[in-house]
C-alpha cells in the first residue's frame, strides 16, 4: 500500500492519544521521551568531541553552556525526566513484550467486554511507573535547580 | 435531545451536516441511514448486517473507530457527531474504505490450518481431536470479524504502511496456538521481521477499539514469546495432532442399537 494514498489523517490521529486508554498515552510519551533523549545523545557527543580541539575549545563549549543560564539545568531536568520515563516504561514493555507478562491469558470473551491486556494488572504497572517517575523527577528537580536558585 | 447533528467527512476532506430527529435507541448507523434515505442520497457508507457481526460499518466515530451499527448516539453524550472514514485506509467514497489491502494482509499469514501430509488432508476420513484447554488458547482470537478497527486505530500501522498490522498478526498466533496446525516454523518466519511483530510498541489501541474483545495486543505480545523461544530457547516446531477416528453412535456398547431420535412430539 503506498503511504500517499491512506487517508493522512491516520498519521496525524497517531500522535494524539486522546480518547483511548492510559496504555496509549505511555506509548505516546514513551515516542516523545525517546526523541528527547537521542537528541540530548547527539549533543552529549558533539559537547565531548570539543575535547579533541583541547583545552581551549572545551572551555569555550563549557562557556557556550553556562551561558545558557538556568536554562541549562532546566533542559537536563527534562533530560532526566525522559530517561526516567522511556527506562521505566521500557521495563514494563520488556515484561509484556518478550515474556507476555501483565497481558492476561487468552480468555473466552463475555459481554461487557474488557480486554485482559488493558486489565488491572497493566493499569497498575502504568500507574506504579508514572508515580515513581514523577517522585524521582521532582527529586531530581530539587537536586538540580536548588543551586542554581531557580526553586 | 431532539435533534442531533452528524458532522461527516466525504471524499475530498469537505465536512458535511445533516440534521436527524433523534429516537430513543438509535444508533449511529440508523441516523447515517436516515440522511441517506431522506435528505442525501450521494452519501457513500457501507454496513451489512446491522447487528455487530459482518463488520463493515466501520468508521471513526467522535475520534475512535467504531462499529456504526453498534454505537448508540445516546452513549456518545453529544449532540453534534463527528464521523470520519477508518483511518490508515485508503478512502474510496465519504465514509467507504478500500479495505482489499488490509484483507491481503490477513492472507499474507495464512490463516488456515497448515498440515503437511497432504494426502491426509485432502483424503481423510477421520477427525483432529483438540481438548478444551487447547481450544482456549486460541479460542478468543478466533472471533475476529476482520472489521479493521484495530488496525485503523494502530499508531504504528499509521506510521508504518507495511506493517502487518494487529489483525493479522492475531490471526497468525490463532493458528501458532492451535495443536492442528503444522505451520508453526512458516508463520514465525512471517512475523519474525521489522514489519513483522517487532514493530508493535504496545500501545493497545487495537484491543482498546476491538468490538469482539479479540485482545490483538496480547496477541502480538504471545507471538513474540513463541518467536523467541524459537530463537533463544531453538524451540523446535511441534507435530500437529494426529487424526482420530469420528466416534459412531453405539459403539461403546457393542451389540447395543442406538435410540432412535426422538423428536419430542414436535413432528406429530
């Protein structure tokens, strides 16, 4: 099939989750939490490859950096925020995806419908991740941007 | 609610309003009849059965893929009702989908049993037996009505135009479970690529828009297992069950008639 004839508009429902279930909102923020990070991976490389011009070319990187202001800490605050997400919802999507944890076994379905997948055990470990993420990220918040004054 | 409105995207992308009188009990087809057969009659739409079984009426209702046959207007809490083809689909008039791809996908699995003596297959005269237990590994995603829902509401299948999709890939594993199929080895090498079952990132919206409750997300994640037991734990394929002989009436006891049927008086 090619992508010019589908109708556009499924690739722009893609990136919004809403109306669906939790699950779909983790694989959206898992997607955005990945592109922040590969990002902040390029940039960690090109900073360190300034090492090679010596120690001249590595404080001007440092300067460019601190120039940034509380910026800096902001932007490695939300660095920190991603890699805790997209590691934490990586561990849940281990367990469903390689061993088929948390996804229920196959069942006879009875009306009201309600897929296992989705069940409670799922919506716990989402839930679980997202609060520890959100508990660690403001501990993290503290640690970075107390010194800098901006809390 | 007297009125409602049905805001429908046709062919082109221009949005179209109709004005229905609202009954108690009217479901989103209805309302798509009543404009057809009173006020419209260009509006392209496709429906069959109108009770949730044949699974042609399907098209985004309110921003989800749904049945339109199934959907009660009541349930949708709007007065205003916005209706759009299936997504990821090809569109070929208003709300009529070019679902012949998505069907080739479902081929592309071979969903049907596989043996590989074909004498046995074409000549026997004797019956695979399957336990319950069996049978309930498979069972639920046997009742796929190929709608294509899931696989309009699958981010990835948006994204990925040769993904093989949520359905197909629950199709496949249907037949992976079942202990009559001897193509075990054939669908893991169908599923085991970057379009196969290694695409889906778990978003669960196939399962969450299912109407049949066939769970395609877990599915994909029960084929993935099955793949990498292939090829961590070199799991070998299993032999299909054997063919037994159809029980005949009577034959336990040898000797002994069996009843003649009764009828319950219902022929006299």
């Amino acid at each position: 099939m090619k992508r010019d004839q589908r109708y556009k508009a499924g690739i722009i429902s893609s990136l919004i989750p809403s109306k669906f279930s939790v699950e779909r909102w983790s694989y959206t923020v898992h997607r955005i939490t990945g592109v922040i990070m590969v990002g902040y991976l390029m940039a960690h490389i090109f900073e360190t490859f300034q090492l090679g011009g010596g120690s001249t070319a590595w404080a001007n990187t440092m300067a460019a950096l601190h120039s940034l202001g509380p910026m800096e800490m902001v932007g490695l605050w939300i660095v920190a925020g991603s890699a805790l997400y997209h590691g934490g919802n990586g561990i849940r999507l281990v367990l469903n995806e390689a061993f088929g944890r948390l996804m229920g076994k196959p069942i006879l379905p009875v009306y009201p419908y309600s897929p296992t997948s989705l069940g409670r055990n799922q919506k716990i470990a989402v839930w679980t991740i997202t609060a520890l993420v959100l508990a660690l990220w403001v501990w993290a918040g503290v640690y970075l941007l107390a010194g800098i004054g901006v809390i | 609610m007297d009125k409602i409105t049905l805001r429908v995207t046709r062919s082109g992308g221009k949005r179209a309003s109709y004005e229905v009188k609202y009954r108690k009990g009217m479901t989103v087809l209805d309302a798509l009849t009543e404009v057809r057969e009173k006020q419209d009659s260009t509006l392209g739409y496709r429906h069959s059965c109108r009770m949730g079984i044949c699974g042609s009426c399907g098209m985004t209702i309110e921003g989800l893929p749904r049945l339109a046959c199934q959907t009660q207007v009541s349930s949708l809490n709007t007065g205003t009702i916005n209706i759009e083809p299936l997504h990821n689909m090809e569109v070929v008039k208003d709300l009529v989908v070019d679902i012949l791809p998505f069907f080739d996908l479902h081929r592309s699995v071979k969903p049907y049993l596989i043996r590989t003596d074909l004498k046995e297959r074409d000549q026997s005269d004797r019956e695979y037996r399957v336990l319950t237990e069996e049978v309930e590994k498979f069972l639920q995603f046997d009742y796929c009505i190929m709608c294509g829902l899931c696989y309009a509401a699958c981010p990835t299948a948006a994204l990925d135009p040769f993904y093989t999709g949520p359905q197909a890939i629950a199709q496949a594993y249907r037949y992976m479970a079942d202990p009559r199929d001897e193509g075990w080895e054939m669908r893991v090498n169908l599923l085991d690529t970057s379009h196969g079952v290694w695409r889906c990132h778990v978003a669960g919206a196939c399962s969450f828009v299912c109407p049949k409750d066939v769970d395609p997300a877990k599915a994909i994640q029960l084929a993935r297992t099955e793949i990498l037991k292939k090829r961590i734990l070199r799991k070998r394929p299993r032999e299909g069950s054997k063919p037994v002989s159809p029980p005949v009436a009577g034959a336990a006891k040898e000797g002994v008639k069996p009843p003649p049927f009764d009828f319950g008086g219902a022929r006299k």
